[in-house]
C-alpha cells in the first residue's frame, strides 16, 4: 500500500448513539452523531491498544471537502477524517453549531 491506509472493512456499532455503521473499508466513525474509536495508530492499522471514545471536536474545510477532527476521550490523541458520503449531513449541521457554541 503506498498511501499508509491499510483497507479495512469493519462493522461496528456506534457506543454513543448505539447506530449500527456497516463498514466499507474507510469508515471509522458513526454517521449519525460522528463518534469514531480509538483503535487506529495509523489509519486503517487497528493497532492502539486505548480502544477510547473519539469524539468529533472540530469540523474544518468546505463544503466539498469537509474535515472532521476526533479526540480521544481517554489519552487525547488526535486524528483528522473526511466526511463520508454516507455520513448525515443535518445531524453535521447540527453538530457544527453544538461546536460553534462552546466557542
Ligand atoms: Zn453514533
Ligand atoms: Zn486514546
């Protein structure tokens, strides 16, 4: 693999909003409430042993290319991940002006 991303088709279900995320080998993040996990020290690699709550802490970029940034619930880790097309975009919104406020 040249681009570091090792595919990885993965189910989960969501530990925040408990949705079910069928996995097409990118996703790594729930698309209703955009809680990912800490399971990754590269993307795709499932290799961190923290397994946390990734929280989305900031959304950044246009509307094209939309860049949402998790954070560790446990250790802080940070990670950036493009919006997926199957992600939902009023509950984005909604998450956008949840962000804006604590501002
Ligand atoms: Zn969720
Ligand atoms: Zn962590």
């Amino acid at each position: 693999m040249q681009k570091g991303f090792i595919k990885n088709k993965e189910d989960f279900t969501c530990e925040q909003c408990g949705l079910f995320v069928q996995g097409n080998g990118y996703t790594n993040h729930c698309h209703n409430c955009f809680h990912s996990k800490h399971v990754d020290i590269q993307p795709g690699d499932r290799a961190a042993d923290c397994k946390g709550l990734m929280k989305p802490t900031e959304v950044s970029g246009s509307t094209r290319n939309i860049t949402i940034t998790h954070t560790c619930a446990l250790c802080g880790f940070t990670r950036n991940n493009k919006l997926q097309e199957e992600d939902n975009v009023t509950k984005l919104a909604e998450l956008i002006t949840v962000l804006n406020s604590r501002k």
